[in-house]
C-alpha cells in the first residue's frame, strides 16, 4: 500500500540528515508504529506519507514515495485526501469548522462528493466513532479525547485506504487513550485499514502493532517485527524493561504473556518492607473545604488537603476532573468561591514578585509560555539577574538536568524534553518551596521522562521541598509520587499512598502492577528489589 | 437542538423590527421590544460560541445609552422647562455661539436625550439578536459563491480569534506565576510563536483534506426556506407598514416554539 524506495530526507539550513536511505513496503491492513526520540524525525516521516514534507514544508527528498501506486512527487497532499487521512498532534489546531458534524463534512465538500452521500457517511461515521450525541455540539467545548475522535471520524469520513496518527493518545487519560487505541484496532480487522502510528508511550500501544519503524535520530531506521525492535531497543515500554531484568528468554508485549512468563517469580513468598519515607510534619499547603465554579459549573467540590514538606504528590483524573483548576487554585490564579487556600501560611493571590519566585514554582503545560528570551543564553541569564545568583548558575542547572544544549540555540528549537528541562531549569533556579508541573510528560520519550524523574526525586528529597503533577502517565506516577489523590467531576474520590491508590484500580495501574498482581509492585525497580531481598 | 430556520430569516426579522422601532419613534415600544427580542434570543439560541453575542449587544447598547445621555444633557442648546439641576456653564469662544456646555438641566432635555438614547440602543441590540441567532457560517454559505471562498478564509479567521485570546491570558498567566512584571514583549512573542505555529497547522490540516483540490465544492446541508420563514418575515415586513404591528411580529416566532418542543430532546 505505501513504499518507500530508498528515501533520504533533509531539511534546508540544517546538516542532520533526517532519514537516510528508507526502504520500507508497508502492506495493506498493516499497523505500524514509528518511535524514536523526540525531534528525531517521526513526524517527517509520518509526513512523507502523504506529500506535507516536502510540499507543504520544504526539504530536499531523494528517492520514491508511493501510496497505493500513485508517487508523492508528482501529487499534491490534496490530491490523496481520498486516499490518505492524517491526524495531527494537536487535533483542535486542525479544526476548521465549529461543530461536530460540519467537521465531518468539511473534507467531503472539498472533493465535491454529493449530499446524499454525505449524510450517509456521516451517520456511519458518527456511529462507528460513537459521536452521535456529540453531533451537534460546538468542537471547543469537547474533550479532549472526544476531539480525538472527531479528528479520526473526520479522516475516516473520506473513506481513505491509509490512515496516519500523529501521537493520537499523549494528551488523553488512560481510559479515553485504550477506546481510542482499539477503535483503530478494529479498523485495521475489520475494514482492513492501513494504520501508520508515531507515539511515545509505548506500553498503550505496542500490542497492536505488526511492525516498529524505529528511527535513531541520526537519519538511521530499523524495520522489524516488535519482538525484533524490542529485543534490543534503548526505547522500550516497562513490560519489555521487566523482561530484560527478570531474564527472560523472550520479551513479552502484553500482559497476558508475561504473565504466563513470570507465574513462578509471582508464585514466591515475599516480605513486603515498603521503604517509608521520613517526611516532616511541617504543613506547606492547607486547602480548607475549597469549592470553585464558573457560572454555573461546579469545577471543585469541597477539597480538603493539608500537603507535607518532601511530598511528591500526583493528582491523577479524566480529562477534565478538574484537575489544572486544583493547581491554578493552589498558585493563585483562580480565586475560590468557598475556602481557604494558604501556603506556608499565605494566601497565594497575595504573593508576587521575588517572594513568588521563591515561595512557588509553576510548569504550565506548555513550557514555551514562561520563555520569552531570543536564546538559551538569554533565558538563563534573566534567571540569575531574577533570583540574584551567580551568574551562570541557571545554565549550569540546565547542564546538569539535560546535558550537551547549545547555549545559542533559540528556546523554539529545542526539542520538548529540552525546552522542558529549560523552563524547569528557570523556575527551580529560584529554588521554591513548592513546585508545581501542569502535565509536564506531554510529548516526552523516554528518556527525557526519566531524567524528569530524576530531577524532581532529587529536589524532593535532597532538598525537602514540595512537588505536585498533574498527570496521565502512571508509568510516570508509578517511579515518582509518594502520594496519589484522584480526582473525579471535582470531588477529591482517593487520596493516599501511591501503592494503595494505583493498585486498586486496573484502569490506573501501571504495566509492572497488571504483570504482578497480586504481588504490590509498581516498577521494575520494585520488583528487582524484592527479588534480591529474598536471595 | 439545530436551528432549523433559514440564516437570512432572521436577519430580515431584525431589520424589519429594527425599523419599526425607528419609525415608531416610542422609547417604551423599543423596551418592549427589546424584552420580546431577549425572549425570542433565550428559546431559540444554540449553544455556539457567538449565540452570546446578544449580551455584548446589550452591553453596548447600554453604553450607548449612558453616554448619549449624558452627552445629550452637557453639550447642545438649551430646552426651556422645570430645571432639575444646573452645572456650571463652560466659557465658549464667540464664533462657537449656538453650542453650549454645561448649564441647566432640565426635564424635557433629559427626557429628549434618553428618548433618542433608547431608540438607537434597541436597534442595535436588534441586530445582536440576529447575530447571536444565526451561525455566521450558514450565513456565508447562502450568500452568492463568488463571495463564498473569500468568505471561508475570513471565517477561519476569525474562529481563530477566541483561541487568540485563549492562549494571551494563558501566557500573561503563567509570567505572572514566574514572578514577572508583564510588559507587552514577553506576551507577544511566546504568543506569536504560537500563533505561527498554530497557522501553519491549520493550514497542513486543510491542504490535505483536500481544501481547494476541486473548483466546486458540494454542500453537506442544502439550505431550505420553509413555511415558518415565511410566516416569520412576512409578519415583520407588516411592522413597516405600523408601528403598532411591531409586537406582534417580534413575537410571531413563538407560534412555532409548539413545533419545536415536539422535537424529541436526546
């Protein structure tokens, strides 16, 4: 269905090659998925597909691509709209119309398919992606799984043969990304769909590909089947990261089979010592009966938190629960209705200034909103003349954080981990007493996730200071948090230790947790240590 | 619940009570009417984005309002009658004899003023009520198709205002949340950063769906006036010929609300 003859890519000003002599034939009803770092150039590919890279952005391409015998070259990406629908990163950028079913309808029109048959595919379309009490809603208002759908419903409409996903599940809770995921599952069996994937979280995926495009960053690809990739792939989900550990023969994807791998290790008696962390009794943050609504839209129900010096604490919900309006309530952006809220005794729409820089430290989820300056350099300095520090101590921190970033780079350049670690790098310079990351893993691999990790158990615990995260990732959650509190429609429904909150829901859970069970282990780590607690 | 009304049905609904209010030429036939219009706006209004335009419409017209009047009462010549109160008269050069600032205010000139005041401030919440009750992309797609692409381009555009204003309060926010003072460069270019970056998605999006692969593009709804349209404008068309006929043509939509409640509620 889609070849690849010997294409290289390479973008102009730029000497990294993005892709260096791909051949590949992917065949009809095929899911593939492309990983990679990020910035490494799976988005280009993905691209390539249907003609965006080169003819929407430029680049210099050499060798064939064609889709289902017509050559990219030669066709503009609207002449293959019939034939290919793509979906971007961010769906709601890619909206044009502003309700649910015009957006279906959009792509149609523009290749003058009739009315009759409009209204036809659109009911099937609306049925198959389980749209139809959604149809006439206003597409800002949706969710952000329910703009996803959309999305894929208004490329399924044309009726294409190739269907290409731009990380379709990093904005999306655990729960919207599986009926995201098996919704294209059952395209690929059903209607023999062709599905080209880029994602970073592997561990939601990985089952439902047939073959890992993986592509190094230095213009180098690897095809194979995902046991091949996975046998000795540096980017790989935690099942394949226990497989390896546990030394395993074969590595597992699902759980199912590690689970049958793993029944004697699982079998054994443990003693069950879970570490506790010391914390101090000082109380950073007190929320009292806190409720918040706009118009008349209850947002928050009567939270009650009281948050300790030392705590990681991950607040975890659907999308939509309410959880960037529990952080922005904490930093003073929204002003409860009912309540209090302090931090170390203030009230946080009263602090501003050094006193804020120093009191709380706030990653918005798009990092990019705090950087202002023209280069790294610039960036960093603005943090030593802020906080009065030595200069040159900001970059120093970004140095250790992510290694190897050109200080002449511009902050729009850097890939999302780096420009992650950069504002990180700016607002712990101040070194605040409670730091606060909105989604902070959207769009991160791997291995940038781990050196988050890293950072922020090392500010927590060497240094004693407070860190929440909303988030999505329990993989995420799993290494990180001490503390879970679970949100739901604005009412605070778990809140305790991680291992408990995790474990007792399956939809929540991380990968290790689903092999394991019943024994309580989240990560690889855990489990590597009560293995050797044993011997 | 769709709005099943033809996009012009509307429009010629405001203009029509629009100029019934100016040739009836009573402050207290505008108020009613502008009290009908709200009702008619509150039943039959979607849930999109520009349905609230009738509220900035009222915003407007109530500024309208105030400073006409108190424009009316400062500046202009003098109505004899019972004086309320008396502001100090503001010297004037002689070639500028006739016009008057300040000086005594009387009941019939506060009267006059707000009068006016009303009249134009009904009118124009008459169109907000128009525009809040009609999609202004159903609106495009029934005028002439010469118009119709230059037309898209500009309602992308302006879709694209809202997340505009979105994303400036998320930035002035999160420099706010790092302790900075807020100067117009550090908002403007992480928001023209983001604004490129958005457009040329957009752009992406719309290249391959096929935007503009085909000279003719179909439409998904066919566009059809029916009998409630006409009963709705002919009835407004009769508010021309009497100022008393007003009334009941504002409410006229109401003899269809029976119709529309059978629609089953999902």
């Amino acid at each position: 269905m889609i070849t690849f003859a010997a294409v290289s890519l390479i973008y102009p000003n730029s000497t990294k090659t993005v892709l260096e002599n791909l051949s590949l034939t992917i065949d009809e009803g095929e899911f593939v998925l492309v990983i990679g770092p990020t910035g490494s150039g799976k988005s280009s590919l993905l691209r390539l597909i249907n003609g965006l890279v080169p003819h929407h952005t430029g680049g210099i391409l050499a060798g064939d691509i064609s889709v289902d015998g017509i050559s990219t070259q030669l066709v503009k990406p609207g002449g293959l709209a019939h034939l290919i629908g793509i979906v971007g990163q961010n769906p709601i950028n890619g909206f044009v119309t502003d309700t649910v079913e015009e957006e279906l309808a959009f792509g149609m029109e523009s290749l003058n398919i009739a009315p009759d048959v409009m209204r036809k595919r659109v009911e099937e379309i609306l049925d198959l992606m389980s749209l139809a009490p959604l149809r006439d809603r206003s597409l800002a208002t949706l969710s952000g799984g329910e703009q996803q759908r959309v999305a894929i419903g208004s490329a399924l409409v044309m009726h294409p043969k190739v269907l290409v996903l731009d990380e379709p599940t990093s904005a999306l809770d655990p729960i919207a990304a599986e009926e995201v995921l098996s919704i294209l599952h059952r395209l690929v069996h059903d209607l023999g769909l062709t599905v080209v994937v880029a994602e970073h979280k592997l561990e939601r995926v990985i089952q439902f590909a047939d073959r890992i495009v993986h592509i190094d960053g230095l213009g180098n690809t690897r095809v194979g089947t995902p046991a091949q990739i996975m046998s000795d792939s540096d980017i790989a989900p935690p099942i394949v990261h226990l497989a390896r550990a546990l030394g395993l023969e074969d590595v597992g994807l699902t759980v199912r089979d590690m689970r049958r791998m793993s029944e004697q290790i699982r079998g054994g008696n443990y003693s069950h010592t879970i570490e506790e962390i010391e914390l101090a009794s000082e109380t950073v943050i007190e929320l009292l009966d806190v409720s918040l609504s706009f118009a008349s839209n209850t947002v928050l129900k009567d939270i009650d938190l009281k948050i300790s010096a030392g705590e990681v604490i991950a607040l975890m919900g659907r999308n939509g629960a309410g959880k960037s309006s529990l952080l922005k309530t904490i930093v003073g952006l929204y002003e409860c209705n009912t309540g209090s809220v302090s931090i170390l005794g203030n009230n946080p729409l009263k602090i501003s200034g050094a006193k804020r820089r120093e009191t709380i430290g706030f990653i918005p989820q798009e990092p990019s909103d705090l950087l202002y300056g023209q280069s790294v350099l610039m960036e960093c300095e603005q943090g030593d003349v802020d906080n009065e520090i030595k200069k040159g101590s900001t970059f120093e921190l970004l140095n250790e954080l992510v290694p190897g970033i050109s200080p002449h780079t511009h902050p729009r350049d850097l890939s999302e981990g780096q420009r992650l670690a950069l504002a990180l790098s700016v607002v712990l310079s101040a070194k605040p007493k409670v730091l606060i990351l909105d989604e902070p893993t959207r769009g991160l691999d791997y291995q940038a996730k781990s050196h988050l990790v890293g950072t922020l158990l090392r500010y927590a615990r060497v240094l004693g200071r407070t860190v929440i995260l909303a988030t999505h990732d329990v993989e995420l959650v799993a290494e990180l948090a001490t503390r879970v509190i679970f949100l739901a429609d604005g009412d605070c429904v778990a809140d305790g230790k991680t291992l408990d909150v995790l474990l007792s829901s399956p939809a929540f859970a991380p990968q290790v947790a689903k092999v394991m069970s019943p024994q309580p282990w989240l990560t690889v780590k855990d489990v590597i240590n009560a293995l050797e607690e044993i011997q | 619940m769709t709005d099943t009304r033809h996009p012009l049905t509307w429009w010629i609904w405001s203009i029509a009570l629009a100029l019934g209010i100016a040739r009836g030429n009573n402050p207290w036939l505008a108020i009613a009417v502008v009290g009908c219009a709200y009702l008619v706006v509150r039943i039959f209004r979607s849930d999109a984005p520009w349905s609230r335009s009738f509220e900035s419409g009222l915003k407007l017209g109530l500024w309208i309002l105030i400073i006409r009047t108190s424009f009316g009462v400062l500046i202009g010549t003098p109505i004899p009658g019972t004086t309320i109160f008396r502001l100090p008269i503001l010297p004037l050069p002689e070639w500028m004899a006739g016009i008057r600032i300040g000086g005594a205010v009387t009941q019939e000139r506060l009267f006059s003023t707000a009068h006016e005041g009303v009249i134009l401030a009904a009118i124009i919440i008459c169109f907000a009520a128009a525009s809040s009750l009609t999609s202004p992309h159903r609106l495009l797609r029934v005028l002439p198709f010469a118009i119709y692409q230059f037309g898209l381009a500009l309602v992308i555009a302006t879709s694209l205002v809202p997340q505009f204003v979105r994303s400036i309060s998320r930035i002035r926010d999160a420099q706010y949340l790092r302790g900075q003072k807020l100067s117009f460069k550090k908002i403007l270019i992480p928001l023209l950063e983001e604004s490129l970056a958005r457009s040329l998605d957009l752009a992406a999006a719309m290249d391959s769906r096929g935007y503009g692969s085909t000279r003719v593009r179909s439409r998904y709804r066919a566009i059809t006036w029916n009998a409630g349209d006409t009963v709705i404008c002919g009835v407004s068309a009769l508010s021309l010929f009497s100022p008393a006929l007003i009334l009941i043509s504002v409410i006229t939509p109401f003899v269809l609300i029976k119709r529309k409640l059978a629609v089953p509620v999902q």
